[in-house]
C-alpha cells in the first residue's frame, strides 16, 4: 500500500509541476519498477541544462512568433520571469552559484511585477508564479531570508482568492485551479491557512474545475473549445494532467477517472513510435518536448505498457533543431516542406 501512495504521490508532483509550463519544478525518484535505464531526472536534466546555457549565451530573451511574442524580447510578466530562470533548476541542484542567483532574482523580479499592479488583474499565469515560488523557497529554503521568504509566502495568500476567482477559461481554469490547490495544500501543511479557511477556498477551486469540464470536456472524454468547438491536442493533454493532479490532491475519483478516459483518447491519435501531429487540433504551430513528457507520464499512470515511447519522441535533437541556437528548446510546425518558426517551449 506504501508503495502505491509513494508512487501517486510522486507522479502528482511531477504532474503539477509540468503545468507550470516547463517541465518540472520539483522532481523526486519514481517509485515503480518500470523506471526507464536512464533516470528520469537525468532525462529532465539534459532539457534544462541545455536550454540554460542558451539563456548563458544570448540572454534571458525569447521569442513565440505565432503567439504574440514576434521578436526575440526580454521577459516581462512575472510568469516569463520565472519560467525562463526555471530553466537553472538543475544547476541550482547541483550547487552553483550562479544558477542559484538566478533564481533568486527571478522569484525577486516576478513578485516585484505581480506586486505592480491590483489582485483583480491575475490570471492562471499568476497562479502558476505563486505555486512556482511556494516550490522553489521549499527546494531552495537558502535562496532568500527567513523574514524574505515569509513576506512572499504573506503575499501569495493575500492574492489567493482573487486569484481563484479570476475568470480564466477553458484548459487555463483548470490550470489556475490545480496551481492554487498545490499552494493551499503547501499551506495547510505548513500551518499558514487555517482549516476552514483552506475548506473554503478549496470549495471555490472545485467550482471553477466542475464549470471547466461541463463547458469544454464532451461526454465521451475529448477536450473542445472556443465556438464553434475545435479540438487541440496540446490542450487536452494539459487539461488531462490538471484533472489527474486535481482529483489525487483533494481525493476526487472523478476526475482522475476523466484524465484515464482522456489519456485514452490522446492514445488514439497516437503514432506507434508517440507522435501526434499538431495538425488534428486547433494548434498547427507545433508540439514540443513538454507536451510529450505530459503523455508520457499519464499513460505511466495509467499503466499502459508503451509510456515511454513519449520520452523517447522527444529525446536527443528534435526539439533542439534551430540551426542558429543549437541549445535552443523549442517546437515548430510539423507541415511538410513548410518554413519553419521556431517557438522557445
């Protein structure tokens, strides 16, 4: 029985950080038997300490030119902040300084930037800067003074129900959802949040995840949004792993239930080696590395047998293709004979 909580719980985490949009903020060993010949953190760590030293190369800059971002520009929310400086993580493990600082100065800035401006502006990316930091002070407890520390722990709770209630739609209610019930578990374990306070707030994140799954989730487990409706791979796999981490977190089977039935959709328009082309959904610019990593750890979840040929789709070069940044990560369009845009993942 141990066995089986360490290993929900362990996957949970993982989970809950992939929706921070990069990967992983906290990674601990997989319990389970049918762990890969390479660790899963080594496998990680070779995604981040690349994209790091890209970033010691040219400069925390980065560039989505299909989604806003046209030029290669400095990050300017908080949530650019920290992504970009996430990417030290395993630097930052290792004992460098240098990674250390960036961090530092990244969770510095992003409070500084969310500080800026009124409670009522927040969004899923905000609630994804206070589980991001809540995380990160929890790894790296040296990063900032105690009186530092608890200022920005004060300020997140502050900002936690304006920013459950923010009025974020589709696959980015779940995220916010599931980004504030990691941050008030955190709390609640720390004696930050009193219990009923914790009930309370929980109740309003159930609500928001209930509307989401109505509006968006068909009864037969496919993610559609926008109108007229349209499917994205990328966005209900995201949607997928936020019902998974949400219904281990507050114990709901249902939702896990409706992650195992979307994991079995994405299945079906799977390649055999993992592949899923970006074209069948709304999304055509292209899937990365992160979004394999997220189908690789639901179908282990889920104990399908073939998860990791995900991992493996997305290993070695293929999504470190611009010729011009070599230790880029990225994704672009998989349209044959097309030009290709790359987008900083």
């Amino acid at each position: 029985m141990l066995a089986k909580y360490t290993r929900a719980i362990t996957i949970i985490i993982l989970l809950a950080s992939l929706l921070a949009g990069n990967f992983f903020i906290a990674v601990e060993n997989t319990a389970s038997s049918s762990i890969p010949s390479q660790p899963l953190q080594d496998y990680l760590a070779y995604f981040y300490n690349r994209y790091s030293r890209h970033f010691d190369q040219n400069g925390f800059l980065f560039q989505t030119p299909d989604y806003d971002v046209a030029e290669f520009s400095p990050p300017q929310t908080a949530r650019e902040i920290l992504s970009l400086a996430l990417y030290y993580k395993y630097r930052a493990l290792s004992g460098e300084a240098i990674a250390k600082d960036k961090i530092r100065s990244a969770i510095i800035s992003a409070e500084k930037e969310l500080a800026s401006r009124p409670f009522l502006t927040q969004s899923f990316s905000d609630a994804f800067v206070s589980m991001a930091e809540v995380q990160l002070l929890d790894q790296f407890p040296e990063l900032l003074e105690p009186s530092q520390r608890d200022k920005i722990f004060n300020n997140i709770l502050a900002r936690a129900e304006e920013g459950i209630r923010a009025a974020d739609t589709s696959n980015r209610a779940a995220l916010s959802a599931v980004y504030w019930q990691v941050v008030l578990r955190n709390f609640l374990e720390k004696e930050l949040i009193a219990t009923s306070e914790y009930e309370r707030l929980s109740a309003l994140i159930l609500d928001k995840m209930r509307k989401f799954a109505a509006a968006d989730i068909t009864t037969d487990g496919w993610y559609l949004e926008g109108s007229p409706k349209k499917f994205n791979p990328h966005y209900h796999l995201i949607s997928a792993c936020a019902f998974l981490v949400y219904g281990e977190l507050t114990d709901n089977l249902y939702f896990i239930l409706l992650a195992q039935e979307m994991t079995g959709k994405l299945r079906l328009v799977s390649f055999k080696n993992g592949m899923i082309e970006a074209r069948i959904g709304d999304r055509p610019v292209g899937l990365g590395a992160q979004f394999y990593l997220g189908a690789g750890l639901l179908n282990y979840y889920f104990h399908y047998p073939d998860w990791s040929v995900y991992l493996n789709y997305a290993s070695g070069n293929r999504f470190f293709s611009d010729k011009k940044y070599p230790d880029r990560l990225e994704y672009h369009s998989t349209i044959s004979l097309s030009a290709p845009r790359y987008h900083d993942d």
